[in-house]
C-alpha cells in the first residue's frame, strides 16, 4: 500500500535510531524523503541497506538548533521539489543528571535540541505549508514528558514541552489544513538507549505490560498513521506508543 506516493517528507535526526526507521517507512510507502541530521553518513558507508527504497531518502546536513542551517535546508528541498508536505520533528539528545549536579549546559543543550529544534523546525517549515493549504506536523515527545523521570528533568521538561507546543501550533495552523500531533514512545531499542545500564532498562521493563521496548518501527507505524489520510480528523493529540508503561 503506498500512502504517501509523492509526498516529500522531513524528518530531522533522520539518519539514526527511530529517525531512520520513519524515513525508512515513509520511502517504503512512496514517499520522497530529506533526513535532516547533524551527522550525515560517509560517502563510502551503506546508509540504507535496503536498496528498493535507498535513492528516495537523501540525507541532508543540519543543525535544528540554529535557525540559518534549519532555513538554509528548507530552501534548498523547497528548490529541489517545490513543496513540504509531512515534518517530522524526531531530532532528541539526553543530558541525563540529577538535579543537585545538573549543569546549566545539560539543561540548556536538552532544551535547545529537543524544544527549540521543533520551534524552529516547525516554524520555518509551516511556511511553505500555509501557502500549500496542506501539512501533517508530528512531533516525538516521550512518555516522560506526561510521567517525569528521576535524572531527566531537563529531558522530560523539554518533552513536557512539546506537549503544549504542538497543541498550541495545532490550534494556530488548523484554519489552513495543517494538523499537528505528538506520538509520544516509551522504551524503544536505538543508541540513546544503549546508553542506559542493565539496571535503568529493568526498571522499565517490570513495568510494560507488554514486556518488551519498543522496535523504532513501531514508533514509525504511529507516525505514519498520524500522516496519512485516515488522520485527517486529528489534530492536537497526543499519541502514546509505550506497551501499556503509561496509560493515560
Ligand atoms: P538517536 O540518538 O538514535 O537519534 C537522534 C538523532 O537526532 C541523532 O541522529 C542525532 O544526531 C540527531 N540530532 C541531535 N541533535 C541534533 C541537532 N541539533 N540537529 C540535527 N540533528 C540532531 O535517538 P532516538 O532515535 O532514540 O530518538 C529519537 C527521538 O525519539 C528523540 O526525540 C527522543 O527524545 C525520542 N524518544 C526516544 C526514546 C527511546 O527510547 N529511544 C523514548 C522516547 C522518546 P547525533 O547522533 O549526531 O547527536
């Protein structure tokens, strides 16, 4: 089934971890994708290992944090294919501290990133959307952005966050057929969670009905759902992907 055929897609932090898997899902199902990311793939490094779908996502150099790069890019896909039809707001990082040692940069570089990258994002993106009359907006938050976490309130602010975000520039950008929502993951297997100990992973794995993380595919499938048409009717939600962790 091909739901995006000739849709052209953003997703930032789209050459790794659930970014990856959402570009990858968007191409499989026809669509043209720009996968934003502060590290690109070397020349020489196999970035798509499927090669059906590899020359319809092209990685792209950016910096979500700063609003020239975002503006730049932008410019540079809206003169290689006219329009922007879904963006994906995924690019994250985690600066994990107790509060009592949390530096100001660690609070501040979450922030940056995960809040003001889809400020920026989203602001300059929606531009060519308003004038198409068209757009799916959907942000990746977390479930610790509605739980909170011991060692990640700079994380779960800037999730909490996006939270209000999408559901304010849900409300701003409905008159003109742009609909904004937030898939919100729990657990899912990628590098930032690599990171985590033995012990942080169980914790969250006694308390997932579903026992088991997520796969970033199944983040994707959310996604897509929220961008395709049988979505049209949802705006402003906030949908939770976590097996059960969470049940709001
Ligand atoms: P990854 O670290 O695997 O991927 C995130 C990507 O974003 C990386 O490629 C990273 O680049 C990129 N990125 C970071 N900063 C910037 C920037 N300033 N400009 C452009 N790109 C940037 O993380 P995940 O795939 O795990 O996470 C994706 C999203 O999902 C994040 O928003 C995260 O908060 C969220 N999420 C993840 C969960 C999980 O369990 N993994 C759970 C809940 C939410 P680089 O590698 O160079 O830093």
């Amino acid at each position: 089934m091909h739901r995006f055929e000739n849709k052209i897609v953003v997703v930032t932090g789209g050459c790794r971890g659930i970014g990856k898997a959402i570009a990858e899902r968007f191409a499989r199902e026809g669509a043209f994708v720009y996968a934003l990311d502060y590290r690109t793939p070397d020349e020489n490094e196999v970035f798509i290992e499927d090669a059906t779908i590899r020359d319809r996502i092209v990685p792209m150099q950016a910096d979500v944090t700063s609003f020239d790069s975002v503006q730049k890019i932008v410019d540079d896909i809206l003169a290689k294919s006219s329009r922007i039809d879904i963006l994906v707001n995924n690019a994250g990082i985690t600066r994990d501290n107790l509060l009592m040692r949390m530096s100001e940069e660690e609070w501040d570089a979450v922030l940056n990133t995960n809040l003001k990258g889809a400020f920026i994002c989203t602001k300059v993106v929606s531009r060519p959307m308003m004038s198409q009359r068209y757009g799916k907006i959907i942000n990746i938050g977390s479930v610790v952005g509605t739980m909170g976490n011991a060692g990640q309130a700079n994380y779960s602010a800037s999730k909490a966050g996006m939270i209000g975000f999408t559901k304010s520039i849900a409300r701003e950008l409905a008159s003109r057929n742009i609909l904004v929502n937030l898939v919100a993951p729990g657990y899912v297997r990628t590098p930032m969670t690599d990171k985590l100990t033995d012990e942080q992973k169980n914790a969250f794995l006694v308390n997932i009905p579903l026992k088991r993380v997520a796969e970033p595919e199944d983040i994707a499938s959310a996604v897509a759902f929220l961008a395709s048409d049988d979505a049209n009717y949802i705006t402003g939600q906030i949908l939770h992907v976590n097996g059960g962790l969470l049940m709001d």
